[in-house]
C-alpha cells in the first residue's frame, strides 16, 4: 500500500472508533446525551467532511449529481433525523470503497508501468576514440553504440560486433533469453544479458520499436469500448433522474397517503439516494478493460484500445496472411532430385556455389544446407539473370565449370526445354549446359501454428480463412496442413482487401473479422478489418502502425491468448454491468416499499461497488487462461 493508502486506511479505522465509542455511549442510559451527539459528529466530520467539501467545490463547477452529492445529502439528511449511525456508516463504507478502488487501479496501473520500464534513459554512443553518453532522441540513424551487461538496448539497430543473449520479456512476455551475434538485429527495451556489443543504429527512436509501444499503450485507454461508452451516457441520465425520483419519494406519499409521516418517507428518500450512487458501474467496467489491457501486455499482446478487446471478444471471422504469419518465411530444402551420375550432396554442393552470392531466400537456404562453408577464392564469374536465377563460373575438382541455377525459364534459355515439370518452389541446376536435377523448397509452417484452428475451435470461432499471394497449389498444401477453412492464392494486396470487405459484408451482425498479417503488403488489409493484429516481431512497420492489436512474439497461438483475455475482460465488465444494476435496482423497489433500511442502502452501493472491483481486478490474471 502507498502512503495515501495507509493514512486513508488510519482516517477510517480512526472513525469506526470513534463511532464504536459513540454507539457504547448512546446506549448507556447514565451519560449525557450531548456527549453521545458530539462523538456521532466528530466521527462524521473525520470521515465525511472532505467528501462534503468535495460536494461542495463540485457543485460551483458545474458537476451536481456525482457520487459526493449523493453521499452528502443522504448522510447530512440522515444526522438531521438522528440517525446518526446510518450517516457514519454510509460515509466509512463509502471511503472503505473508495480505498478498494484506489488499491485495484493502483495494481492495474503498476502492470502498465512494468510495461512502461523499458523506456531507455541514455544511449552511449561511440563519436571517434570517445564514448558519449546521449539522450536517445539525440541518437542518428548510422550512429554506433555500444551496449554493455545489464544495460537496455536504447535503440533499434544491427549487431556489427560481439555477441550475447538478450532478455526479451518486457517486449514479448517470453522468459527465455534470445542468443545474438554479428549482424542479427535487435530491438530497442531489450536487456543485454551478457556480452558487451556494438550496435549500428538503423531507426531513430522517435521510430524505434520501443518508442512505438509507449505510444500504443499511453493511448489505449482514449478508446472507449461500446460497454463503457453506454454506462458513461447511463450514469448522465441515471443520476439526476433517481435524484428526482428521491425528491417526489420524500413529498409525494405524505401528501397523499393517509398518515403517512415525513421523517418516514425523508428517510427512505435518502436511502434511495445512497442506492443510487453508480459508482459502481463507472469505475468498475473502466476498471475491467484497463486490467485487460495491461494483462495481455505482460504476455507480448499490445492492444491499441479497449474496443478492439470487446470486437475481438465477438470474433466470427479470421483472416490469416501465410507467409511470416502462419509459415516462418524462410525455406527448408524439401527434396533433392538428381539426373545422370549427381548424388545428392555433389549436387547440393555446386548448387550452393552457384548461389553463393544470391541474397534471395531460396539461395541462401541452399547455403545454408550445404553448411561447409564456400570458398570464395574458387569462384571466378557470378552473373545474375534478374527473374530467373544465376550463372556461375567456379573451380570444381580442378576444372572450371559454369552452372546455371534458377527456374524454368533459365533452362529454356540455354535450350533445355524438357525439364521435369514441379509444382513446388524449385531451382533447376545445370552444368555446362547438361541438366543435372533439381531441389525443392517448401516454407516451414511455424511450429505453434498446427494446433491454431483446433484451438480456435474450442473458443467457437469456425471460419478460418488464409489470403496469400503464393501460388496456389503451395497455398492449399498449408491450407491442408492447418486445417484451414477457405484458402484463397495468387491475390495482390488489393485483392486481399476485396476478400476481407466481402467477409465483412456477410458476418453476422454485431460480429467481427480480424484479419492476422505482418508485412508491408498487409498493412491496407490491416487496417480495412474490424480488428487488425500485426506480428510485431519481424513484421513491417507499417503493419505494426496500421493494426490494431500487436503480437510481439511473432506467435500466431497468441492470438488464442488474445481471444481468451478478452472474452474474459468483456465477460468481467458485463458481469459488473448486470449485478450492479439487479442488485440497485432489487433494493431501490424494497426502500421505497420500506423494507430495506439504510444498512441494505449501503451494501447496494458500496458493497456492490467492492464486489465490482474486485471482480475486476481478476482481469489482470491473464495466467493459465
């Protein structure tokens, strides 16, 4: 507990007291009464005399019927009929509540500063033979910094030399260190774990990835989600209409009902005044959506808003990207196919000469496969056919030979028109001029990913559907392998927006599509959906600006964690909603029937309001969901 806290806890402790003291008094018949009236007065004046003050400043600003009003008029009503009891419980309950509040907001706001603890304080930068310490925003792309055992990494950038392990949980939720070296990038509100590196700067920090998520979550909370919007335009209404109705309670029946008497009636006015205080409603559904926001931070899920937990709370459709987002973007050799006298390794290996300059991913995976390492001194002439693929001159077993390594086109060019026809990613290799086979390359399909649908399932979301511009047999083949519903191929980015606008045509109504996606390509169909949720790891900045929700993992399972923490939120909010509201409006019916006395007044607002927020602070438990 703060300080606050603490010295509020005193202030209520001292006037129960206090009003112990009093009632002890009161009841014993020798002691003066005055004494008893001066006790009742002096704990009402330690518990409820700022919230009168506060009453008060509200009321010469404009603000009449909030929560301070209505406890002030119920509890100064209550002492000029002498029920002195009532007035001072109603004021200690509504502080005790108070206090619960504060607690919760204080535990939701603590979840966010976790979060908020990746900003870096400085950037130490190397300006020829010196080391210089800097304000990050002072940090130019190019800059070099280096970054030493324990220290954030201030900004985005590429590893030129050493190497280390970096703690990524504040960005992803994962507790596993990650392992970098030369050339790998790093993300800026990392953790350097163990060596010292130096980093070459390639984003500024106004656009670094940490920069970016402080911006996400300071502004969250200015988008409202639907339910929260209703009980801010309720609570307008809500309050002056049962003032009202309070006024036309205590004047109406003794008027008009025989023997009927005023102080009966007066009282039961004021019980429907404490009643009716919504306290209950707007802090405690607020109070849901921002725990919900601030859980899913703590597991790597950045959501821009609280509507966007309620839309994907009632998700119909979901619309995958392929490539980066259900497959990992990179290729595996998935077979190797041979003609004349080649084995297999003899073919990977010229193949991975041929190539051994080629950035395209295909390419590199043939590197990679090979894993020998090429000798570049063996190579004499790389020429590249754009579109196509390479030629490659190069010493092999003491001779030089020239390959051709690419695709169908390539072959023709150098009159091998009989190729085998392949379905899949393929490279055909040829060796002065002669076929030699051919390798085949499939995208891995991200580990996680296999179990998505099935889990999607569970959770009552059955149309899945894939957008991608690959070809459409490779399309299928992943569409089969997860189990996805409908797969369509071959689609420019235009296209895919077309697919999502007619999805969204056909929902259900007050449904939503969410469409998962992480590159650049992604970006108009991110932000077409109801809900956009970018990859945040690897994928494009301009996926991550345009979405909605962010992933930092790169975890497409996540989204299950996404799904469940915000059906859970909207489930919390609703659930204060409809008992806050049963419960008000139950005791309301029993006061004004005068079978509910002031006790049963303040379990209706401030126990309820309690019970409220502690349900709501359940939404920051987003463990074992």
């Amino acid at each position: 507990m703060t300080k606050k806290q603490i010295k509020e806890l005193r202030r209520i402790l001292l006037a129960v007291l206090i009003l112990a003291g009093a009632v002890l008094c009161d009841s014993m018949q020798d002691m003066p009464k005055f004494l008893a009236v001066f006790m009742y007065m002096a704990a009402y004046v330690s518990i409820g005399l700022e919230t009168v003050l506060k009453a008060l400043r509200n009321i010469f600003r404009g603000q009449v019927f909030d929560e301070c009003f209505l406890m002030s008029v119920a509890t100064v009503g209550a002492i000029f009929l002498g029920e002195f009891t009532e007035a001072n419980a109603v004021m200690i309950f509504y502080q005790i509540g108070e206090l619960f509040e504060d607690i919760a907001v204080d535990k939701s706001r603590k979840s966010i500063a976790e979060l908020m603890d990746i900003r870096p304080d400085y950037a130490n930068v190397i300006r020829g033979d010196e080391e210089v310490t800097l304000d990050p925003y002072d940090v130019q792309i190019g800059d070099v910094i280096i970054v030493k055992p324990g220290e954030k990494i201030p900004m985005d950038g590429r590893i030129i030399e050493g190497k280390t392990a970096i703690d990524t949980a504040a960005l992803t939720g994962e507790a596993e260190p990650r392992d970098a070296e030369i050339d790998d990038e790093v993300i800026s509100g990392c953790i350097n774990l163990s060596g010292v590196i130096k980093v070459q700067v390639t984003k500024e920090f106004s656009e670094s990835t940490v920069s970016k998520i402080l911006d996400l979550v300071e502004n969250a909370s200015s988008k409202k989600a639907n339910v929260e919007k209703f009980i801010t335009r309720f609570a307008r209404v809500y309050t002056p209409a049962v003032c009202i109705a309070a006024v036309v309670l205590a004047v109406l029946p003794p008027l008009v009902l025989p023997g009927a008497k005023f102080s009966v009636w007066i009282y039961r006015a004021l019980s429907f005044l404490v009643i009716s205080c919504p306290c209950a409603l707007v802090l405690s559904v607020p109070l849901a959506f921002f725990g919900g926001v601030g859980g899913a931070g703590k597991v790597g899920i950045l959501i821009k808003g609280s509507n966007y937990l309620e839309a994907l709370a009632r998700m119909e459709t979901v619309v995958f990207d392929k490539t980066g987002t259900l497959t990992t973007g990179a290729f595996d050799i998935e077979r190797i196919v041979t003609e004349g006298d080649y084995e297999e390794d003899v073919l990977l290996e010229i193949a991975a000469y041929a190539e051994s300059y080629s950035s395209h991913p295909v390419g590199m995976a043939i590197v990679h496969e090979y894993g020998l390492g090429i000798d570049f001194g063996k190579v004499i002439d790389v020429k590249e056919a754009a579109g196509r693929g390479v030629e490659t001159s190069f010493m092999y077993l003491d001779r030089e030979i020239t390959v051709h390594a690419g695709n169908e086109k390539l072959m023709w060019e150098i009159g091998l028109y009989d190729v085998p026809p392949v379905e899949e990613t393929c490279v055909y290799v040829a060796v002065d001029g002669d076929f030699a086979g051919y390798i085949t390359f499939a995208d891995r399909v991200k580990s996680d990913a296999r179990e998505l649908v099935g889990n999607l399932k569970k959770l009552g979301i059955d149309k899945t559907v894939m957008l991608t511009g690959d070809r459409e047999n490779i399309a299928e083949k992943v569409g089969d392998e997860l189990e996805i519903g409908t797969v369509y191929a071959e689609l420019l980015p235009q296209d895919k927006v077309s697919k999502v606008e007619e999805l969204i045509k056909i929902k259900s109504e007050k449904k939503s599509v969410v469409f998962v996606g992480d590159g650049i390509n992604d970006a108009p169909v991110l932000a077409r959906a109801d809900v956009g949720i970018a990859m945040g790891g690897l994928g494009s900045d301009a996926a991550i600006e345009a979405a909605d929700i962010v992933i930092m993992t790169d975890e497409p399972s996540k989204l299950i964690s996404a799904v469940k923490i915000a059906k859970k939120t909207t489930g919390i909010a609703r659930q204060n909603v409809v008992f806050a509201l049963a419960v008000k409006l139950g005791v309301l019916g029993l006061t004004a029937l005068g079978f509910a006395s002031m006790w049963a007044a303040i379990f209706a607002d401030v126990g309820v309001a309690v019970l409220c927020i502690l349900n709501s602070m359940r939404a920051l438990n987003v463990k074992n969901l």
